[in-house]
C-alpha cells in the first residue's frame, strides 16, 4: 500500500493513505519556490507512523528547501525509516526510496518491506531489595507481572516496553517503597530469530514510614483537629494513598477552606521516616444563617442556623438550628466532635419537633449518640437514639410511644460531579431495632434503604435519572411504633403530584398514618437546553402501606426545569397526582441524599 504526502493542492490526488495537514502548512508549502510530494508504499500502520516522523515529509515546508537539502534527505531518510520501524519491532525492514519523476516538480516514493514483527520470546522481571523479606512479595511480584504489557509471544513495542518500566515503578513506589528504581533494562534482539529478551530489574530502595506532621496556618483552631484527620500515625509504612486520603478529609471538614499534604523524600530522617508537611487556610469560628421558604401546601417559613467551630477551645463544632412553618416546627441542638486518628468522629444531638400533617398532631423529643467513620466515598455509622413521642389524631385520645434504638447505617457516593451529577450512584442502607422491651413500648426491627444513578450515555443529549426507595417495618404492636419509625410518602424527593405525606395508612376523620411497608421508584430524563439549565421529564411511583397486601401503586406524572446553580442542584417540578388529578408544584435543592 502506498500513501501520497502533497505539498499544495495542484499536485495530485491519487494516495492511498491520507496523511491531514493543517491550512497553515499548505499555505506555506504551496507559497515555497520548490515543491515535492512522497508516496509511502507500506501498510496503513507503518505508513501512519513514518508519515508523522520522517524529516523528508515534516521539513518540505522549510523555506530552505530546495534539491541540495532534498538530495540529503533522501539518502537520509532509509536509515531513519528503518529506526522508526525497530521501534514497533520490525528489525529487518528493507527501505528505499524512489524518485519517479520530477515534472513538474520531483515525486518520490519511499518502499518498505517491514519483515516479520519480533516477537517477545522471554520475559525475566526481578524484584530486589528489602521488599523480598516482606511478607506480600509473591503479591507484589504478581500484581508486576499483571501489569507488565509484554508478555510471552505479543509483538515487541517500544512505547510498551516504556509504559511497562514506568507502570513497575509506580507499583512500587505508591505504597511503601517510594525511593524504588529500575536498577537493570535491557532487550536483547536476535534480528536473526525475529525474537527479543527481556530483562527487567527493580530496586524497591529502602521500606520508607510516615515521620511526623508538620503544620502550617492554624491560628483559630487547635493542631490536634488537622492531626486527627490522618490515617495514620508516624512509624506506619508510607502509602500515596494515606497522604492523597488525608487532603481529601481535611478539605471535607467545616474548619478549613483549603488544605495542601506534601511528603518530601529528600528530608528522610535515619530512621527512613518521612516527614508529613500540612498547609490549612481555615474557615471562620462561627457561622450565621437565616433563610425564607415557600412551599404551595405549607406557605412561608424561616430557617434560622447557627455554627460554631470550637466550642470549648477543642475544635468541637457546636450547632442550633430553628425551622419554622406553618405545619412543622423544629429545634436542634447537636455537638460534633472531628475525626481522631482512629479515623472515627462523633456526634450528639437532641431534637424537639411539633408538627401536624394529614390531621395527625405529632410531638417529638428525640436524642442520638453516633460514631462515624469516613473513607473516600464511603460513611459507615452505628450509634443509638432514644425517641419519646406523642401523637393526637382529630378527635382522638393521644397516644405516647417511647423506644430505645440502636442502628447501623452505610452511605456511599460515587459520582462525577456533586454540583453537576451526569454519571455515578448514591446508594444509603440503614437498620436499627428495639432491644427487646428496653425502654420500648414495643419490640420492632426497621430497614430502610435508598439509591440514586445518574447516566449520561450521550452528555449532550442528556441524563437519566433512576431512583429507588424500600423499607419495612417488623413489630410486634405497631401501634406502639413512633410514628417517625413508620413511613409516609407523597410530595417532593418521593411522590411529586401528592400532597407531603399524604399516602400511607388511612386512619379516622381523614387522618393519614405511617405504615409498615414502603416502596418508591422514579424515572426522569433531564435534557439540556442552555449551559446551566435542563428540562425535565418525570414519573414517580409507589406507596406507605400497612402491609405488601395492601400496597396500591400511585403515580405522579410531570415537567419540571432543573438549574445548576454554584451552590447546589435546583428543581422545580409541576405533576400531577393520581389520588386526586390535581397539579402541584414543588421546589428541591441538592442531590437526592
């Protein structure tokens, strides 16, 4: 196969592989006194590669060309083909070049007859150093030997036997073995046999260990909470990942805005231990909020928050919040104390709720201990809380509930994006139970999980959106469950086209009950229309309900806008309902959870 390399666009057409320049180089081809083209008679793939590499055809836009300069690179350029070539493998590759005619101007052709590709006929990978006394080495070597691109019988490449000595090194020097080397490189060709040996030798270097952490830029809050966000502590064995894990907790914290983690090799103590170089820019002490709300159902409301973040000179973050509308009001008061070194934070919170929805007046008094251990994109949590509550239906006596219950929770956010979401999951799972009668009017198990993915199999085009909701309630009398424990659904982030909470189990004078069972799913496609700004089309579907018996399907059906503002994803939706027919609308702001 042959290829054609014009200089301007007189010359002609006929090629068999099309090599693309751009406007500029034409211009100023066609503009020189002296003119030539080259024809490549070789494969598509060799053709490609010296098309882009032989000075023959990169310099014939020099202004100094002219047949002098030609004549060099003529017989230059066999010697440089055949170079290129080795690099892909072939090292008895026959080149010429041929000059077929020079009216009007010199047309030349370069032949090429590659040979047979070498082939990789033995590989020897070694691994020296103090990583051979550690107990994973056959791991280690193992996971070298999987990544190593140039196995037995594959067609020797130079750009892979590149990409195999940096992928070797890498492996090691990512996790404890940061000094590590390739000590010994080297292919033996036999041109003869078409066959390369391989020999690859690495040094792992010394076992290296996390020294001490250096802090730089605190001024409000105490050394200790930078320090208690790493996961690891000096004397541990060195791994990327531990130095890239402790940026990432300290930018997630609420006292810092900024944080940089550096690990300089050249300040190794004797010991080789390495010391940790942390730089924080901080937040503020103490944070104020007020905000203003409209919902169709419940009409205006106030949002007032309050944070500090170190109460009793510990780093401690302290927070009070009041949430005011015309059906539910809220007080908050909690404690967080930041992650230690164990990796686990803690969190106490109390909380009063008054609220009437669907006819049914409940008060609530609740408190929670919980620990928290975070990692990358994964919050586990376990802790206990203690609720009293006591609901009053319409003309009914009230009713008082109480219960311990400790629960385990799980949470993983795998996303591209958390302002702008097009590819990823949300995934939450919770379960939590009554010890028996212990401060319980009852004995119950609950499990609730929940799930979000978003797909963008052509961004331009749009996203979907797929969400799933389940939990279930298992009690003895259920009755003497809090009605918080229950569920209700209908309204935004569930059932939109329903009022808030209006599905589950129907009670006296119209009065709307939590129920045993729960079962939500939604499908929505968000189309984009301008740079921030999407349509999107929904449909919701599911129900709260006593038992799977008598769970009924509603469905809720409709269009709304969604805004990626810088402080969150926004939606506003208008469906309608299939309990009653009628259109609601409903204003959301953030990810589904």
């Amino acid at each position: 196969m042959s290829a054609s390399f014009p200089v301007c666009a007189s010359m002609s057409h006929r090629i068999l592989l099309a090599v693309s320049l751009s406007l500029l180089s034409m211009g100023a081809a066609c503009a020189a006194d002296f003119d030539y083209t080259v024809q490549i008679d070789a494969s598509g793939e060799i053709a490609g590669l010296l098309g882009a590499h032989l000075d023959i055809i990169n310099q014939r836009d020099d202004p100094d060309m002219g047949p002098e300069l030609l004549d060099a690179l003529i017989e230059e350029t066999p010697d440089e083909a055949r170079a290129l070539l080795e690099t892909q493998g072939y090292f008895n590759a026959q080149v010429r070049v041929e000059r077929i005619s020079n009216d009007p101007v010199p047309q030349l052709v370069i032949h090429v007859q590659p040979g047979p590709s070498t082939l990789v006929q033995d590989v020897t990978v070694r691994l020296d150093g103090p990583i051979r006394d550690d107990g994973d080495y056959q791991a280690r070597l193992a996971a070298v030997l999987e990544a190593w691109p140039l196995p037995l019988g594959a067609p020797f490449r130079q750009d892979e036997w590149d990409s195999g000595k940096r992928a070797v090194r890498r492996l090691l020097t990512v996790d404890r073995y940061p000094l590590a080397k390739i000590s010994e490189s080297r292919v033996d060709v036999d041109p003869a046999r078409n066959a390369a040996e391989i020999t690859l030798v690495a040094d792992s270097g010394p076992l290296v260990s996390f020294g001490s952490i250096q802090v730089e830029g605190t001024q409000r809050y105490p050394r200790k909470i930078v320090e208690g966000q790493a996961d690891f502590r000096p004397g541990d064995p060195y791994t990327l990942q531990k130095v890239l894990d402790y940026q990432s907790a300290l930018e997630q914290t609420q006292h810092f805005s900024s944080a940089v983690v550096n690990t300089d090799m050249a300040r190794l103590d004797e010991a080789m231990r390495v010391p940790v170089d942390v730089k924080v820019t901080e937040f503020p002490k103490q944070k104020l909020e007020l905000g203003l709300n409209y919902g169709s159902e419940e009409g205006f409301g106030t949002r007032l928050a309050y944070d500090h973040y170190n109460v009793f000179r510990r780093g401690y973050i302290g927070s009070a919040l009041i949430d005011w509308n015309r059906d539910e009001q809220t007080l908050s008061l909690g404690l967080g104390i930041p992650r230690n070194r164990n990796g686990y934070s803690h969190t106490i919170n109390t909380t009063y709720k008054n609220s009437e929805v669907q006819n049914v007046r409940t008060e609530t008094l609740e408190a929670g201990l919980w620990r928290i251990r975070k990692r990358d994109s994964i919050e586990a949590r376990f802790g206990v809380d203690y609720v009293m509550e006591r609901e009053t239906i319409v003309n009914q006596p009230s009713t008082d509930t109480k219960a311990l219950i400790p629960g385990v929770g799980w949470t993983r956010r795998e996303i591209d994006d958390h302002m702008r979401p097009r590819n990823g999951y949300l995934i939450d799972a919770q379960v939590s139970g009554t010890l028996g009668g212990a401060l319980s009017n009852t004995t119950f198990v609950r499990g609730y999980g929940k799930g979000a993915i978003y797909w963008s199999p052509y961004p331009k085009y749009g996203t979907f959106v797929g969400r799933l909701e389940l939990g279930q309630v298992w009690a003895r009398d259920t009755d003497a469950v809090p009605e918080s424990r229950l569920f209700r659904t209908g309204g935004a982030s569930s059932i939109r086209g329903h009022e808030y909470q209006s599905l589950g189990v129907s009670g006296p004078d119209g009065a709307v009950l939590g129920g045993r069972v729960l079962a939500v799913a939604s499908v929505e496609y968000q189309i984009p229309v301008a740079r921030d700004w999407a349509v999107a089309l929904f449909t919701d579907v599911g129900d709260a309900a006593y038992s799977w018996k008598t769970f009924d399907l509603n469905t809720g059906v409709g269009i709304g806008a969604r805004w990626m503002s810088p402080v969150a994803p926004f939606a506003f939706d208008i469906a309608r309902g299939s309990k009653d027919g009628k259109l609601r609308w409903n204003i959301g702001l953030g990810l589904a959870f």
